[in-house]
C-alpha cells in the first residue's frame, strides 16, 4: 500500500472535517477500500477514528437504503440555525 501525499493527506482530512458523521465514516471506507490491505488502519490514523468507524462505513455502504437517512447529528448544542 502506498501512502497519499502531504498535499493530498491535508485535503482529505479537511474534507472530513465539513461532513457529518455517517458521511466521514462513508468517505473513510471508500479511501480505505481504494487502497486495500493495511487501508483501514492508515485512513483511521489519518483521520483520527476508530477502525470500527470505517468497517460501519463499510456495512453502511453494503445497504440497498440509508439506514441512517433521518438521522444527522447537528455540530454542538442547538448549532446555528
């Protein structure tokens, strides 16, 4: 497996950071995925979660529907409307 660039590393993490929740971990199976075996370990350091996060992404992504469609946690307590 080869690791992404310092330029590419910066852009992939800024990106997780806009997403919500379900879609960080979703975005965190695709990278993963692409790069194949030791993926999942590398893609949870760099974006700072846990494997378990990006193996849900995984069973997430498996799904005929959304199983979490409705549900969005909002950024902190009542986040700006």
């Amino acid at each position: 497996m080869d690791a992404y660039s310092a330029d590419v590393e910066a852009m992939m993490k800024r990106l997780a950071s806009w997403l919500s929740e379900k879609d960080r971990r979703r975005y965190a199976a695709v990278e993963a995925a692409k790069l194949g075996h030791g993926g999942v370990e590398y893609i949870a350091a760099l974006l700072g979660c846990d494997p378990k996060t990006i193996r849900q992404g995984f069973r997430d992504l498996e799904a005929d529907q959304d199983p979490a469609a409705d549900r969005v946690r909002k950024k902190g307590v009542d986040a700006d409307p």
